[in-house]
C-alpha cells in the first residue's frame, strides 16, 4: 500500500487515519474511566507529522511506519490492581482489537526508559489504524505528571541522561545565564515557600533541590546550605526515604561542599563523618552478604558437582512460588474491589 510514497506522505496518511479513528479511542477510553474511576484521562491530541517523522529518526532509522502514537490515549490508575482490572477488561471488552500489550518498563529487572520514565503500553487497531493507549501508576505520575514527558523527550533529544551529578548539566554557563536560570527558579517555588514546604511536595522538593544547584554554581553558598538543610529535614521525615537513604546522603554531600566553600570545616567535616558512616553501613551490609554466600558455598561444596542444575531449579521454584503468591493476592484483591469483572 505504502510502497510507492515517500515517508511525508506515508506520515500524512497515518495522520489521517488517525484522526478517524479518535472518536473510536475516546468511547473505550470512557468506558474504562467509567468501569475503573481513573485519577486522570486524556486523549490526543494526533501527533502531526512532522512529529512523527522526527520520532522515526531518532528510534526507527526512519521507518515512519514503526510509529504507533499518532492516536493516543493517556490514563492513570491508582495502582498495580488497577491496572491489572484494566487489563482484563480490555482483554474481555475488545480483545480482538488489540495488538500489543507492553510491560516491560514497568518490572523491576528491567531499566526505566531515559529521564526514568515508566508507563505500561496497550496498542490497539481502530480503524484501520494502531492507536496507543499509555497508562500511568498514580504514585509514579504524582512525581513525573506531563512534565515527566517532555524530560523523557529532552533526554533521548539532547542526551542528558547519563549525568552522575545532575548539576555537571549546568557546566560551562555564564554567570548572567547562571542568575536568569535563579530568577526563573525562583519564580518555579514563589506558590511554596520553603519554610511551608512539607515532605509530600514532591514537585517543590524536586524544584528547590534544582535551585541548589545553581545556588552552588553562582556561589551562594549560604543560599544554598539553607535549602539543603530544609530538603535533609523533609527526606528524613518521609516514610519512604528516611536518613539512611541515597537520596538523602546526596543532599549531605552537597552541604558538605557548601559549608566547606563557607570555609566552615568543623561542620563539614561533621556532615563527611555522617556520609562517611553510611558508606561504612552500606559496605559491612555487602560483606556480610558475600560472606553468607561464601558461607553457603564452602559448607556445601560438592553440592554443585553431584547436583549442577541445583540453583537453577531452585530459582525456578522461587519464581513459582512468588507467581502463587502473587496470583493469590491478586484473587482476593479482585474479589474485594473488583467484582465486576465476573460480570464480563
């Protein structure tokens, strides 16, 4: 069908196709929010084409036919069960229409696409057509919400994802570029004053934590060691990162160096002892995991040669019986919450 156009025109017939199919996409994306109670829901609006054709480069060398989001469709769910319902209505409610199911990004084994960005993928053909819908978990869309895309964009456009130290992205700017970046920031926390700011606010934790490291870059270093003693405060009030947690520790390294560009070594050295501490934590944690599997291995040592396939056995039992466990919950949860589903 495509064989005799050039990618512009095969990216505006798809764009046309897209558009007709839309209308599809909205009513099964109503149904679902209907069905499940979505924390949020949008839909479209249909990628143009030069859009597409600018994805096509970049990820398929060019094959604009490998672009599947020029129909698209956003939820968010409340949680893994939530999604898990959402599946199987789709399964039972138009199965036959979908073509791709992708989860991949959200397992644990497996690495977030660039800027951390997570989401699960259902493409499913409308018209003619392969629309995408992407869902969410609401407490990862707390965090990254639209504007987690348009990092997840930035970073595949302009390779920003592989930086050790968020702030070595502020290298090699100007001071006067330095102090409008400040006012800007600035404007970005004016809602939230720090001394308001409590441990749940993740997005002005997120935007103070980027105002440090232009503080640190301008030399503010007193700006800067305010801040991160309120961000310290707030990480270790959260039930989620606590003291101990990297988060935290980086946060003591930055105050580190801001105290010791205040020549204030006493403090510093403090706040290194504490880093120094949590390393020797994390290291006496790692041996004596090495040790038990050392362990393991010398008071079993002919287990591997009469029984080689041993381990392998056992993580396959292990995944079975975390699968059992899984689908038991998963059960109970249906029952519970998601009775409905029977009726399908």
């Amino acid at each position: 069908e495509y064989e005799q156009m050039s990618n512009s025109q095969i990216a505006r017939d798809l764009v046309r196709r897209a558009e007709v199919a839309l209308p599809s996409l909205v009513e099964i994306c109503k149904a679902l929010a209907g069905s499940l109670g979505m924390e949020e829901v949008g839909v479209g609006p249909v990628k143009d084409a030069s859009a597409a054709l600018r994805k096509a480069e970049k990820k398929y060398e060019g094959d604009v036919l490998k672009v599947t989001d020029y129909c698209r469709a956003l939820l968010v769910v409340k949680d893994f069960p939530t999604l898990l319902a959402l599946l199987e209505l789709a399964r039972d409610s138009f199965g036959p229409l979908i073509r791709r199911v992708k989860l991949s990004t959200l397992k644990s084994d497996r690495n977030a696409k660039p800027g951390g960005y997570r989401d699960c993928i259902i493409n499913l053909e409308l018209k003619d057509h392969i629309c995408e819908i992407q869902i969410h978990m609401w407490p990862m869309w707390v965090i990254c919400g639209v504007d987690g895309f348009r990092h997840y964009r930035h970073c595949l456009e302009y390779s920003t994802d592989t930086f050790g130290d968020p702030y070595e992205a502020l290298a090699g700017l100007d001071r006067r570029t330095m102090a409008e970046l400040i006012v800007m920031a600035e404007e970005a926390v004016a809602d939230m004053p720090l001394e308001t700011l409590e441990w749940y606010h993740e997005k002005f934790i997120l935007d103070y934590f980027a105002e440090v490291g232009l503080f640190l870059h301008h030399g503010l270093h007193e700006w800067a060691e305010t801040t991160l003693r309120a961000l310290i405060k707030l990480r270790c009030q959260s039930p989620d990162i606590g003291p101990d947690h990297h988060e935290t520790i980086t946060l003591y390294k930055y105050l580190e160096q801001a105290l010791r560009a205040q020549k204030r070594l006493d403090e510093a050295d403090d706040v290194a002892a504490k880093i120094a501490e949590n390393m020797q934590l994390k290291s006496n944690e790692k041996v004596e995991a090495d040790k038990s599997v050392w362990d393991e291995w010398v008071t079993e040592p002919f287990e591997s040669i009469v029984d080689p396939n041993k381990k392998e056995r056992e993580e396959e039992e292990r995944i079975k019986k975390e699968v059992r466990a899984s689908k038991k919950a998963w059960r109970k949860i249906r029952e519970e919450r998601f009775k409905f589903l029977d009726a399908n």
